[in-house]
C-alpha cells in the first residue's frame, strides 16, 4: 500500500515546489475586508470610543471589545531570541547548477535547475531586537529550504568559525558578551570588561577573535556578505557513502564592509540602515544573489587534512581543498508581514533531510539539543511547525498530538501507532530505503569531559588570517583591538588580551600594547596560564590564504550602489546628467543632497528637484559622492560647514569621489594632494573630459574603497 506521505510527495514533486509554497502562506494572509471585527468576527460598531454609562461615567466591564483589543495587545509580543534578536528576513529560493547525486540523495539537489523555495534570516548574533544594525557583530546566516522531503534548515553565521569548541562553553561565552548583568550595558557592543575577560582567558577564541576585529565584522550590506555553515556536517550518497562537507555562501555583489567610524556614525542616523537596504534592493527588482559552495571532503583523507575538521574553531583553506559552486540563492520577495514570518521563523540544525547528516562537531552536537527548547519557549509550546511559515511543502503526518496552540484538525479515533483503526498499521517505509537514515558511524566506546589534542592548536590559524589581510586591513585590525580594549576597564584584562596577540603575530600584538599603556606583551605568560595548553606538534600550515581576505573582493560592477549628487543653487548639470545616465545604466542609484528639500534652481535657470537633506543623510550613508559643476553652487557649497563636512567624510572613509570643475574647493582642506588620491575624480567641466570622468567614477566605485589615502589621519571630518 502507498502510504500517505510517499503518495503527496509525489504529487509535489509534479508541481513547482515555490509556488507551492506560496499558495501555502497565501492561505493564510488574512482578508482584506473592510468591515473592523472582533476576533469572533461580530461587527465592530465603533472603534474609537470605549463603551461607558453616561456621558462622562466610568467604563462598562461588559465592553467585551475594548477588553479583547486590550488584551490581545497586551501579548503582542513574545520572548525574543537570546541571541540573533535582531533580524531581517527574505523569500527566494535556490536553484541547483548540477546534480549531486554523486554526493548526496538530497532530493532537492539532484536535478540542475530545480528550484527550492527558501525563508533567510540575517541576524545581529548581540544585540536585543531594537538594537542598531551596523554594530561591530557576528551576522547570523540562517537559510529554511522548504524541500519536498521536509524542511532543512542550514543555520550559519557570517564568519566562518565559532568563538568556542564545546556546547558547555556557550552560555558563558554569551554572558560574557551581552550587556553586563549588574546594569544591563552596554547595548550590541563587545566593548566592555566582561568580554574582554572571558575571551582573555579562553585562547580559543582568538581566531574568531581576529575575524570580528576586522572588516567582516562590518558588512556595508547584507547583500554584500559571506554566509558559512561553521560546523563540518557530511552528504550522504544513495549507496550509504559519505563526504564531509563545509558551506559556503558567496556573494553576486561582492563582499565589500564599512569602515568603523562610518558604521558608528550610521548606527545613530539610520539604525535600520542594513535591514533598509534588504527590503529596498528586493522591492526594487534588484534581488540579490548568493552562490552555494561546497568544500567537499573524502572521509579517508580526512585525517590528512592536518585540520581538525570537528573543531569549530578552524576552518578548512580554500587553498587546501577548494570551494565548489553547486548553486545559486536568489532572495525575490520581501515578508508581508514581519513578526508572522521573520519573527517566527524557527530555525534548528537538526532540522535534515535525507542526505545530509551531522558531523561529531560537540559544538554542533549541543545546538541539536538547545534549539528545540528555545522554539518552545519563543512560540510558546510544541506547535511552532505549524505556522505558516515553518511549515513544509510536503504533507506533516504523525501521532504528535494538541499543545498549546494547536492548528491541525486531526481526524479520526485513533492516536496512536500502530493502530488497526484508522488507515496507519505500521508506518514504516519499504526496505528501510526511504525517510531519513542516520550514516553508519564508529562510536566512541568511552565517556568523558574532554578536550582532543587535536582542538589544542588555538593560534596557527588566528596567524594564517592575520597574514592573509592587506596593509590596510592590519590597520583597521590593530584599530579595532585598541579601540575595544580601551573600553575594557582592568588593566589585567588588557595585558592577558595583548599576551594572547603576541602568539599571533608580534608586531600586532606591540601595536595594540602601545596604545594602551601595556608593558610589552609576553606570550609566555599567556602559556602558564589554566586551560592553555600547547599544541602536542606546530602544526603544518599555509603562510597566507588569498581567499581570507575577502573584503574588498571582485569588483562584480556598481549595481545598486548609492550615490549622492551634492548641489546648491546655481549648479550646472550639463556634465552631472550624462554621469548619472552612465551610473543608472549599470544599475546604480542616484540621489541629490542639498541643504533643504524642493528644488533648487541650476544654472540654466531649470529647476532641479531634491530628494534629501544631507543633515538626514550624510554621506555615510552613501557608497560615492559627486559634486557637479557651477561655480555659484561650488561657491555656496564651500560655505556650508555640512557641505564641506560631506565631503570630506567620504574622502576619509575611503570613498570615491568625482568633483567636476569648480566644485573641486570642496576638498581644499583635505591638502593639496588629496585631488591626485586614489579614488579621485576631477577634471574640467570639458565636454571633452566628460566621457573619461564617467568611466573613472564607475571605476573608482566598482573598487568600493580606496584605503591607504596619504594624510588622511589629518582631514578634519
Ligand atoms: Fe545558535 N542559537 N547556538 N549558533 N544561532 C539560536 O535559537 C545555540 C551557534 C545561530 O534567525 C537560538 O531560536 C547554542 C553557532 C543563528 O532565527 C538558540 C549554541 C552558530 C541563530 C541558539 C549555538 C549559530 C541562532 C536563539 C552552541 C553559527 C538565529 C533563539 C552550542 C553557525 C536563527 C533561537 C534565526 C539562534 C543556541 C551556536 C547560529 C538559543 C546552544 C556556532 C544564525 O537556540
């Protein structure tokens, strides 16, 4: 007898799995009827004045729908994450470039071009849920593939290992880096003694460490951002055999970050600044796009590898085994509600199909455990599956019965299994072929609390990504360490931080000391301390890895990045439209900044329309600047401090900038050199020059940022 489930499966898989999933939240958008109803559906007659005896008398306890608005209100809200509280999310889905049958029989990657619809859920891993986007944080990566053999979700992170090795360590590693128990700050910040402390004193933490001091930590997009799946987990092929395997999420756009001073000054002028740029890139069209990559790794040569592949604090060298894109992640639709889809959302890393299967990772092992629990508790019992947007494409059959909550009519008399009642004897699946099968495994035949030698080596990899940045990254690194630690109030702390550095690199570590007041740093005193212990042998490894330093990455063109086109009146826009018509014809966004909003008059006597006030939107945030002609414009422009200001904090934060004419004066106090700056465009207000200036500024954007910048430690902005 076809069972129920094989039977349904069937028919999704003859239909197209996205729209599937569509049809299924559309279900439940509620109507959107004129006519205001209480919750029973009885026409609400007033909604605006509660029901009283007499004119000015107290209000009647029988108002039954003041008492229901009120009380419904009163629990709108529902526990936020302890940690990831802050989040955007998007509908897409995945398709698949080629089959990787060979790999795994994971339905949803065997056929190229198949489609799987997907809900992702960026997240700030510190932050309470009102807390500011750019914050120097850890981003949460978190992908629900809706398959047709149930939901997989892959839960990663934005940098690609863990701060520490054992499921044990997390809630003190979270402690720690929230806001301090005794007065509850400081908000979304690593920047306080606590952390400091804890991670002082846990050498594991140093390689994540490094990753969140530098630009990663700062992404100017989550259109623009990594995704890992941090853990090693393993595809399991139909014929049983396995391969570990390592996820990687590749931007289209590139992997391109702000600068710390500019995600400070955002955080104040925009708090929503990244979540903004999601929601209005995929109204607008542009949806942005990922690669899949997998690292995938032959369970023999595993050992090898000279890398623990258990150990969450490593990762595996695209130079050792390379990153292969299987397929791309296409997010196109924006939530239609957030709290009944990015807030509820609940994402588990036990929640596999058959395929993919776990690794030993006890960092991972201990998520299978806590994510559960954490569902309960946020959604308020075992129900969470049935929402609308955690439910699976393919049908939900079992004898889980009621809860709080419960959604699901079931039928019938019996619940419970086996049964001769109802159409279920024995759901078991023929020649145990089909439904999830756990890969074969060795188990480990002892018990203990331990920690293998091979999880000891804490340093060589903190080493390979420190080595693996540019000049000016090290900068913004060794910034980030002096400016975190300057917070940290025990000299103590401070010291065992800068003890620590000295086992990655001296030079880093020398830097960051002097800043401080330290004394030179001593790695040997961070050897004696409880819990270091060195690795048995040094281990082999690479000198650099170019795939590490993926910020500032390939320029993939300027598509919707921002620009600001600074005017005042009397400007001349003969120049400045041919430039725009370029920038908008590869896909980039224009907007004119002036002092006040309306129009301002050019110098042809036109009258040109402003879109924003640059005391709203500075230009941090935007990507590039462009200042026309006109020497009235220019004029008034060089008189308004704001203006000036604008200016020059682009040019500070690395961005490009194109001055045409007289405009140039705006960067008079940036020194004589900063015209000839990397990232620069100037020239005369030529018909001539107009065409090299255009392709120059499109250059000069499509590089993102241009550091290294002489002097710029003495521009006043
Ligand atoms: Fe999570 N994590 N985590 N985590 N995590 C949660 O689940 C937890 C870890 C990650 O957008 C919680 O629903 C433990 C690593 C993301 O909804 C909670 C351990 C990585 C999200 C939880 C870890 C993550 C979470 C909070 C160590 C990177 C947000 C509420 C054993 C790969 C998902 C909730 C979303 C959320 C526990 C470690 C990623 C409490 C115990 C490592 C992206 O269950």
């Amino acid at each position: 007898m076809a069972l129920p489930r094989q039977e349904s499966q069937r028919k999704a898989k003859a239909g197209d799995a996205v729209a599937l999933h569509q049809r299924q939240l559309e279900a439940f958008v509620a109507p959107a009827e004129a006519t205001l109803t209480t919750d029973q559906g009885v026409v609400v007659p007033d909604n605006h004045h509660s029901l009283q005896a007499g004119l000015h008398g107290p209000t009647l306890v029988e108002d039954f729908v003041l008492r229901e608005k009120l009380a419904h209100f009163a629990h709108e809200r529902i526990p936020e994450r302890v940690v990831h509280a802050r989040g955007a999310g998007a509908h897409g889905y995945l398709e698949v470039y080629r089959s990787l049958s060979a790999y795994t029989r994971a339905d949803f990657l065997q056929e190229p071009g198949g489609r799987t619809p997907v809900f992702v859920r960026f997240s700030n891993l510190t932050g309470a849920r009102g807390s500011a986007d750019t914050v120097r944080d850890v981003r949460g990566f978190a992908v629900k593939f809706y398959t047709r053999e149930g939901n997989f979700d892959l839960v990663g992170a934005s940098l690609p290992v863990a701060f520490v090795q054992d499921a044990m360590k997390f809630p003190d590693f979270v402690h720690a880096l929230k806001p301090e128990p005794h007065h509850d700050m400081p908000q979304a910040s690593s920047a306080h003694d606590n952390f400091w402390d804890f991670v002082s004193l846990q050498p594991e933490s140093l390689h994540a460490l490094m990753w969140l001091m530098s630009s990663r930590a700062l992404p100017r997009s989550l259109r623009m951002m990594e995704g890992f799946g941090v853990h090693t987990f393993r595809l399991v092929n139909a014929q049983g055999a396995g391969h570990f395997v390592k996820f990687y999420w590749r931007p289209r756009l590139g992997t391109h970050a702000l600068v710390w001073d500019e995600a400070q000054r955002i955080a104040g002028k925009d708090p929503d600044f990244l979540r903004r740029d999601l929601w209005e890139a995929i109204a607008q069209g542009h949806a942005p796009e990922w690669e899949l990559g997998l690292q995938l790794i032959e369970e023999s040569r595993a050992q090898a590898l000279g890398v623990d592949l258990l150990d969450p604090t490593q990762l595996v060298p695209e130079e050792l085994v390379p990153v292969q894109a299987v397929a791309k992640l296409v997010l196109n639709r924006n939530p239609d509600n957030f709290f009944a889809e990015t807030e509820q959302v609940a994402f588990h890393p036990g929640h596999l199909v058959p395929g993919i299967d776990f690794s030993h990772d006890p960092l991972l092992q201990g998520r299978l455990l806590s994510y559960t629990d954490a569902q309960i508790a946020r959604l308020g019992g075992p129900n969470g599956h049935a929402l609308p947007i955690n439910q699976s494409v393919c049908p939900v059959h079992n004898f889980h019965r009621d809860g709080a909550h419960r959604v699901t009519i079931d039928r019938g008399s019996a619940n419970y299994e086996p049964n001769s009642l109802a159409q279920g004897s024995e759901f078991r699946v023929d020649g145990g072929q089909q439904g999830f099968q756990s890969q074969a495994d060795t188990l480990m035949t002892t018990k203990a609390r331990h920690r293998p030698p091979s999880f000891d080596d804490h340093f060589s990899q903190a080493t390979l990504f420190w080595n693996s940045q540019s000049t000016a990254e090290k900068e913004q690194i060794v910034a980030a360490f002096q400016f975190e630690l300057a917070r940290v109030g025990p000299a103590a702390v401070r010291q065992r931080m800068a003890d620590l550095l000295a086992h990655v690199d001296a030079r880093l570590a020398r830097k960051v000391a002097d800043a401080l007041g330290l004394g030179a740093p001593d790695p040997r005193a961070a050897a004696g301390r409880a819990g270091f212990r060195a690795p048995a042998a040094t281990p082999a490894t690479l000198e650099r890895s170019p795939a590490l330093a993926g910020v500032a990455g390939p320029a993939a063109g300027i598509a919707t990045r921002r620009i600001a086109i600074l005017v005042a009146a009397g400007v001349e826009v003969g120049a400045m439209k041919l430039l725009q018509q370029t920038l908008h014809e590869l896909g980039a966004v224009t907007r004119v900044v002036a002092a006040g909003l309306g129009v301002v008059a050019t110098s042809s006597g036109q009258q040109l329309p402003v879109d924003h006030t640059w005391a709203c939107m500075p230009s941090v945030m935007f990507d590039a600047v462009l200042v026309p002609a006109g020497a009235a414009s220019a004029q008034a422009l060089a008189a308004q401090g704001d203006a000036v200001h604008f200016v020059l904090e682009a040019y500070r934060h690395g961005k490009a900038l194109c001055l045409i004419g007289e405009s140039v004066r705006l960067l008079q106090l940036a020194g004589e050199q900063a015209t000839r700056a990397p990232g620069v465009v100037h020239g005369p207000n030529d018909p001539a020059a107009r065409l090299q200036m255009a392709q120059d500024f499109v250059q000069a954007i499509a590089r993102h940022r241009h550091p290294g910048r002489v002097g710029v430690e003495s521009v006043p902005a």
